[in-house]
C-alpha cells in the first residue's frame, strides 16, 4: 500500500493540475498531496515499528515481469535507509513547491499565470516520482528508468524557468564564452543536461553489463565480488557526476546559479544524490571489493570537494553561487564518511545526507526569497537586511549556523560522526591526521565564507535602507518547519539512529 501511495499520489497530482483551472488548487494541490504522502510514510515508521526495535523485514513488491530471462522487473524495495531518503525527497519536493507559490512570472495575465504554476508544478511532480522510485527500486532497470524519469524534467525547468546571469567574461576565451552565451538559463540547461545526459549513458552501460553478466538484472539476486574494472569506472564517473564529484562538478555551479528557486532547492536536496545513493544500492553493496580497492582514490577526491568547494565558495559575489559551492563542499564528507567502512562512518554519512538536504534546501529557499524581495542576489548590493527583513534575516542567520555545524544542529552530529570514522579508519597516524583536518578545515572555511556573507548581507549598514519588506506567511511557515527539523535531529539523533538500526552493515567494506 505505501508503495502504491509513494508513485501514484503525484502522478494524480499531475492529472489534477493538468485539468484544473484554478489558480490555487495548482498552486496548492501538490503541496498537499506530497504532505498526505509524507504522512503515510511517517505513519507507516511507527506502524512497522521501525523506530523502536529491529524487527523490521525490508518490504519487496514486484508489479511485473517485463524480461524473465535476465530478471528484469518492476520491483521496488523500501529498506530502513529508503526509508530516511523518502522522507528527505519529500521534504525537499514540499520545500520546491512553496518556493513556486510567489513565483514571479513573465506575464501578468490571470491565463499566463495559471499556465506558467502549472508547468513548474507539474515538472516538480514529475522530478518526485523518478527521485522516489529510484530510491526504492529493486531493480537494475527500474533504477535506470527512474534515474531517467528524474533527470529529464531538469532541462525544461532551467531552460523556462530559470534565470539569465549578468557575468562578464574576459580572458583569451572571450569570444568562445560569448558565443556560448556564458551566464544565460540556455547555456545553464544545456551544460547540465549534457553533462548528466553522458553520465546516464555511462550509468545504463555499466548496469547493462553488470545486470547481463550477473544473470539477472535484480538487485537483490545479484551476488557480491563482481569486480570488473570496467563497469566500476563506469558506475563511478556517471554516479560521480551526478553527485558533482571532482573534477565532474562543473555543471553544479552554473546549473544552481541559472534555476529558479525550486531547481535549486531539488538539486542541492536530493538530486545531486542520486548518485550517492548508486553508491549504496549498487557499488559498495554489489561490488564491494573492487569499491573497497579504490576506495583512497574517492577519498582523496572528495578531499578535493571539500576544500576546492569552500575555498571557491569564499570568492563568489552571487548567494546562489556561494550556496552551490558550498553544497558541492558538502558533498565531499558525505563521500569520505562512505568509504571508512565502519559503522560510524557510514551512519555520519547517511547523517549528513538527511542532515545537508535539509540545511540547503532553507539556505536556497532563504536566497530565493532575498532575490524575491531584494530583486538582486549580489553580496555586494545586499545590505542592512536585518532593518529591512528582520524575520528573513533570522532565518538566514540560523542557517549560517546550521551550515558550518553548530552544537545542537543536524549539522554538528553528522560532522562529529563523519571525522569520528575518518579517524577510526585511519587511526592515529600521519594520514590519519592529515584526514581528520580535511573536514575540520572544510568546517573553518565554511565558517568564513557564511559568517562574511551574514555581515555584508545582514548587519552592514547603509543610510539609504530599502522600503521595509519582509517574508510572507507561507514562507515562514516552510522555513519554521525546516528550522524545527534540523534542530530535532540535532538534539535527537537517535530518532535517525534507531530507523537505521543495522543498515550500516550492508555498506561495510571487506
């Protein structure tokens, strides 16, 4: 039943905005429809009892058999870790929904508008089933399919919706980056969806081989020790660039910085791990060993994450760009936490995955809503926000905090969990340290680059202050619920710990 609820209810939602002709029931029906489903699965955690002991079987449904030979199904499986990232999805879908409910539109007639919310909103439904299902599958093609589902609304989005950059271009590239369009929603659609589109082909070939190789295309049947070199460096750089692993990150900052608001939001919050998820569903758990080999390559790449991400984050003038910079920073623990192998790591992981969806998603939101009342999102233009949006400001300023890991934060746990494994896995030694202060000066600059941005932004002061405009109710109510969250999880991470329980044993390398 939860399964049927999970695919369905949005593609219902889609079916209702495509007929209704009400502003607000398409304004607010899919918000309303992504809640009914979030609180199915909530309802379903403490049905199962999945929180409060471990008695949990994995639940697996198969809808349909479409190549018995290789076992190619319609399977899907919810596990306590699809479980976590369900809840994550969702929010961040709900999250991108609020975002589109002041969404400024190109035309001011009642028909145009309509359209217009209908489009995004439909396009944000349709991101949601291909998340959801890839999250749950059991199945190789299923994955690939719903991987597809998701990633192809994103170019219609940007290329729509998305916003056009004033940057100016120099060097001896000029004319090149001119020609490009450098800065334009077009060239920011069409580098994210050729980047993605390459690592889609590299991704259904590497699944390709393994599911024919193996016999059968289930994720579950298939045995572990598949170590083809191959198909790993396949698997790796299509997941690698969906998830903007250095050096396949590229198209991250010039995709965040050209969307709209809600773009932003399901990237940074769950679409950029997708290919982590590929990482726990297929390579760690079905090649294990070969993952377990290269495993110091990925660390040191996303070492460079971490440090490349927050360094640049410090020179950028555009919020947008610093927040994509610093989700790409994110990132790299998330990575690093993975490949420790031992369970205190690869629960940091999962942490910081629920933990970094959450806080980029009020940090985007926050910034789309500095660019809704502002009409800029330059640093350098921004000031004396705390006069002039004092609630706005608040928010920003907790999300500041929540981002470089304060105590009592989702961010301080899954940090403190993550250098906790680094040095578990690399003990004290040389390395080891060397390990350890990657992250913490990851933590360092992330300080720095959001405490400038909080005092250029927030509490510098100018003589000519804005007319006073601050957020609307909808918008505090999104960021309130946020805000709770992350402080939830912060103070009680054993809500998080208890649904994981054992999962960590499936993703322990040998």
């Amino acid at each position: 039943m939860i399964l049927f609820f999970i695919l369905l209810l949005p593609l219902v939602s889609i079916i209702t905005l495509s007929i209704s002709k009400k502003i607000n029931v398409i304004k607010f029906n899919p918000i309303i429809t992504m809640g009914i489903s979030l609180g199915i699965i909530i309802y379903f955690i403490f049905d199962q009892q999945i929180a409060s002991n471990g008695n949990f079987d994995n639940l697996y449904i198969n809808f349909y058999t479409l190549i018995p030979a290789f076992d190619v199904n319609m399977s899907f499986n919810i596990d306590r870790i699809s479980i976590l990232l369900l809840i994550l999805s969702h929010l961040t879908i709900i999250t991108a929904f609020f975002s589109t409910l002041n969404f400024k539109l190109i035309s001011d007639t009642y028909e145009q508008n309509l359209i217009r919310h209908k489009q995004i909103n439909i396009l944000i439904s349709l991101i949601s089933i291909g998340i959801n299902g890839l999250i749950i599958s059991n199945n190789l093609f299923v994955f690939f399919l719903f991987y597809e589902i998701a990633a192809i609304p994103i170019f219609l989005m940007i290329s729509t919706f998305g916003y056009n950059l004033k940057r100016e271009v120099s060097g001896p590239f000029t004319a090149i980056l001119k020609f490009f369009n450098v800065g334009s929603k077009e060239y920011g659609s069409y580098k994210i969806t050729i980047y993605l589109f390459v690592a889609s082909i590299l991704i259904f070939f590497g699944l390709a081989i393994l599911g024919i190789s193996s016999g059968s295309f289930e994720i579950s049947n298939i045995t572990t020790g598949n170590n083809s070199v191959f198909v790993f460096w396949l698997l790796l750089i299509g997941f690698g660039t969906h998830s903007a692993l250095w050096p396949l990150h590229t198209w991250a900052p010039d995709g965040h910085g050209t969307a709209p608001t809600a773009g932003s939001i399901i990237f940074a919050g769950i679409l950029m791990k997708i290919g982590v998820i590929g990482f726990i569903k297929i390579l760690i758990p079905i090649m294990n060993e070969i993952t377990f080999n290269y495993s110091n390559v990925i660390i040191f790449l996303a070492s460079v994450n971490i440090v490349y991400g927050a360094f640049t984050a410090l020179r950028q003038n555009d919020l947008k760009y610093v927040a994509a910079y610093a989700s790409l920073s994110h990132i790299g623990y998330i990575f690093i936490a993975l490949m420790t192998s031992n369970e205190t790591g690869i629960n940091g992981a999962i942490f910081q995955i629920i933990s970094h969806g959450l806080i980029i998603c009020l940090l985007f939101f926050t910034v789309g809503v500095i660019y809704r009342i502002k009409k800029t999102r330059m640093i350098s233009e921004l000031n004396s926000m705390l006069d002039c949006s004092p609630i706005l400001s608040y928010f920003f300023i907790f999300t500041a905090f929540a981002s470089i890991g304060f105590p009592l934060t989702s961010g301080f746990v899954s940090e403190f969990m993550i250098i906790n494994g680094i040095y578990k896995y690399f003990e004290f030694s040389k390395l080891g340290i060397l390990m350890i202060s990657i992250p913490i000066l990851g933590i360092l600059l992330t300080t720095i680059y959001m405490f400038r941005v909080v005092k250029d932004c927030i509490f510098t002061l100018n003589s000519n202050l804005n007319e006073f405009f601050d957020m609307d109710n909808y918008e505090i109510i999104i960021c309130f619920i946020l805000c709770i969250l992350i402080l939830f999880i912060g103070i009680y991470p054993n809500f998080i710990q208890s649904i994981l329980f054992d999962s960590y044993k499936g993703l322990v390398m040998k």
